[in-house]
C-alpha cells in the first residue's frame, strides 16, 4: 500500500507514514467508545460486527478506489477510507471476543479461566492467522493485477463474510424466539391434567 501512496501521490516518503495515521488514530480514538458501547448494550454487539464489516468493505471499494466506479483516486479520499477502515475494524474487533466468549458460555462451557483461556487462545490465532493472510493475500493480488482490484477483493471478502454473519444472526434470532414459545407449548401441555378431577 505505501508503493501505492508514493507512486499514485507523488510524496515524499516521509508523509507516507502521516497517511496511515488516518486508520491508526480512528481505530485508537473509536476503540475505547465501541468497547463502553459493547460493555454498556450487549444485545447489539452482533450488530456491531455487521455493520463494522459493511464499513471495511466500502472503505476497501473505495480506498483504490474501485476501477468499476470510474472514480478518480485523490489523497484527501484515500485517507477519509483508511479512516473508515480504522473505526470499521474497531467496530468489527473490539465486541468480538465478549462476544465468543458469551457464546461459549451459552453453549455450556463454565465460566471461569479455562474459558477465558480458550477464547483469548482462539482470538489470537485467528487474529495472528488473519494479520498473515491478509497482506499475503494482498500483496499477490496486488503483483498479478493492480492494487485498486487488490483493495476491492480485499473488499468483496469482507463484504461475503459480512453477509453470511448477517444471515447466521438472523436465522440465530429466528430460532430463539420461535425456542422460547415450543418451550412454553411444552410446559402447558405438562401442566394438563390427564384425568379429570371429579
């Protein structure tokens, strides 16, 4: 990305590093917000995530930008889309692990440390895994094609997964709501009585 911003911009390599505080001061100054909001209203944690998804995929779409859109790439919006980026991923990362981690607990994993453990273990692999595959991924889109349909295959995959969560949670919502009322059907037929009290 940064061979992008000097070759596309033309600036020295000392202001590339200044570019990329777009992502890195929006992710730093959003992150504490999301973390009390994630704290504060846990029901809409799984919303959270959705909607930080469809934020990283526009901001990929856009920071090329797309050649589909016939938009010209220009310095002020490369670095408005790693801004979006940054506050997106902060949507998308910080209620993530309290939100495994309830998971598992609704799943019949007891809490305590061992649970933590497992889910910190697992957040961490898959965040190392996706920190390497990401730039690899990238980095070999960006050699054969070029990096404005790197940033929007980039942006396609967080679009999909952005998608099919959004499908798995509504089909999770649909399935407890209709849990509670087969639930309830069950308890009153275990109330009625078999035989007539006379």
């Amino acid at each position: 990305m940064s061979l992008f911003v000097l070759e596309k911009f033309n600036l020295p390599a000392g202001y590339v590093g200044l570019v990329f505080l777009g992502l890195a001061i929006s992710y730093s100054l959003s992150s504490p917000l999301l973390g009390i909001v994630s704290d504060k209203m846990p029901t809409i944690r799984k919303w959270l995530l959705v909607l930080g998804g469809f934020g990283t995929a526009i901001g990929f779409f856009l920071l090329g930008p797309a050649p589909i859109l016939q938009i010209k790439s220009e310095l002020w919006l490369f670095v408005l889309m790693l801004g979006l980026i940054g506050f997106s991923l902060g949507m998308s990362g910080i209620p993530t692990f309290p939100e495994i981690l309830s998971c598992a607990i609704e799943r019949g994993f007891e809490e305590g440390l061992s649970t933590l453990g497992l889910v910190s273990g697992l957040f961490g692999a898959v965040w190392s895994a996706g920190m390497f595959f990401g730039p690899t991924l990238g980095g070999y889109t960006v050699q054969k094609l070029n990096f404005p349909w790197a940033s929007v295959i980039q942006g396609g995959i967080a679009l999909l997964a952005t998608l099919l969560m959004g499908l798995y949670f509504i089909i999770e919502g649909v399935q407890k709501k209709r849990s509670p009322q087969v639930a309830e059907n069950e308890s009153n037929s275990e109330r009625t009585l078999l035989l007539n009290q006379s």
